[in-house]
C-alpha cells in the first residue's frame, strides 16, 4: 500500500498553493511531464512529440445522477427530510464529506428520457450515453472504482470507503475540468456556512497518491428561519489538467459545514474545455 501524504489545501484556479511545506515538493513533481518517443528507424528523426498532447480540440461533457444512497423505495428519488448526514463529528473533525456514486443507481437513473437524436444505446458511461463526449474521450466517470480496494481502508486521505470518481484519463495536458454540482441542502442549525468543493487527490504514475486537497468554491450561508427547509444548490468547480498526475488524479464532489446537515446529492455535469 502506498504512504499516503498529509492533505495539501490549494486553489488549482488561481495557482496559488496555500500550504508552503508542499510547493518545492509540488514544483518538483511538475517539471517532468512528458514523455518522448523515438523511432527505432536508423537516421529517421527524434519524434519530440509529448505523450497527451493537445491533438483532438473538441470540448464534450457527461453528466450522472448516479449517487450512492438514493432511495431504491422512491425511484431513487430522495424524499422530504431524508439523505446523507454531516453529523456533529464531522463538524468537529472539519471533515470534508465525500459523495461516492453507485453503478447500480447509474443503471437506474442515467437513462436518455429522448428520442430525438436517437440514443447510442452504450451503457455504463452517463446519461447521454457518451454522446457529448470530448473528442478522444471515452468516459468522464468511472462507477466500478472502489478506494478501499486498491487503498488503505484505514488511511486519512478522506476517500476511504468511497466508491466511483470522475475519470480524467483520457484527458489531455492543458484541457480544463469544469465540474457543476447539483445538491439539496437542508440545514439543522441556523447560521450555517457550507462549502461544496471537489476533493482531490493528485497521483503518479504508479497510482501513488501524491497529494490531497480540496478544490473549493464560494461558500453558502444559511441564516435564520432556514432550518428544516431545503435549499437546491447548483455551483461550479474548476480546475486545469496538465501533469500526469492531473489526468491521474481521483476527486468526487464533497462539502463541509460547520453545522449539521442534512445532504441530497441530485447529479454531476462534467465539462472538458479546449
């Protein structure tokens, strides 16, 4: 099992790197992240071209609704009051909560509700069934991923017993992850502060996890007279892919409160720009 690393705080939109200890280590990591290719055709020229260089230009996105803990009494649809709880102890240890996804809800939910394009009929890659997808792209989204299987269960980097993450392997150096995550929020306690990021974790290429952060967006506050009601959520989380370890990387959407919460998770749009 890899030694996973203490969680880094970053902000992969305006570069900045908010944790000192890490940015000789990070800088390092970035120097090298190309790879060469030579023929093996005697007198024929260095082929210097970077391994995912940016040769298809066509922006795509997928979407899913398929979280983990959706009600299979209700359609999977959450019903009034219920859903996944930020508790007492997750508000002590600051914890940021990760929303795992469920193949078995994504068969059930990300099912084309049209006819018109005509549906691909492929399975197991979102709701449009790869149809919006980047060029060179073949999923945003991996269902089948589970941490605690190729993890430490008992680690600290936040993932463990987490299932699925928005797959980034077929992404190219210099693309741009944008992530829109629909959420309901219901708050226990006035005077809430909630902030949706995606959690992080950069990795080599040996699948080692390097570091771990959350990628932030504004914050939400709920005041008075908010406790008890449901509040639809729909922010926007970006970051750039270029390194190795940025196509590498695993995240999921999380957030973190400083109250208790109460959280329905609704859906994922993950875009790819060029």
């Amino acid at each position: 099992m890899p030694i996973t690393q203490p969680t880094k705080t970053s902000s992969r939109d305006s570069g900045e790197l908010f944790d000192d200890q890490s940015s000789s280590s990070l800088s390092k990591g970035l120097q090298d992240n190309t790879v060469t290719r030579t023929s093996t055709d005697v007198g024929s020229a260095v082929d210097l071209t970077p391994y995912a260089t940016k040769t298809k230009a066509d922006s795509g996105y997928s979407h899913t609704g398929a979280f983990a803990g959706k009600p299979t009494t209700n359609n999977y649809v959450w019903e009034s009051g219920t859903g996944i709880s930020y508790d007492a102890t997750d508000v002590s240890n600051g914890t940021y909560k990760v929303f795992s996804l469920d193949p078995a809800v994504h068969a059930a939910v990300d099912n084309p509700y049209w006819s018109t394009p005509t549906p691909t009929g492929d399975t197991g890659i979102g709701l449009f069934q790869g149809a919006n997808l980047p060029a060179g792209v073949t999923s945003l989204v991996d269902y089948d991923f589970v941490y605690n299987d190729n993890y430490d269960a008992n680690g600290s980097t936040g993932f463990e017993g987490s299932t699925g993450r928005i797959k980034l392997n077929d992404c190219q150096y210099g693309d741009q992850l944008r992530v829109r995550f629909d959420f309901n929020v219901i708050p226990q306690i006035a005077n809430t502060t909630l902030e949706p990021a995606l959690w992080y974790s950069n990795r080599n290429d040996s699948d080692e996890i390097t570091f771990t952060f959350p990628l932030t967006t504004t914050p939400i506050f709920y005041g008075g007279g908010t406790v008890g009601n449901t509040f639809l959520n729909r922010v926007d989380i970006s970051a750039w892919i270029t390194s190795n370890e940025d196509v590498n990387a695993l995240t999921l959407p999380a957030i973190k409160a400083d109250n208790p919460v109460i959280i329905q998770p609704l859906g994922i749009l993950i875009t790819i720009l060029r």
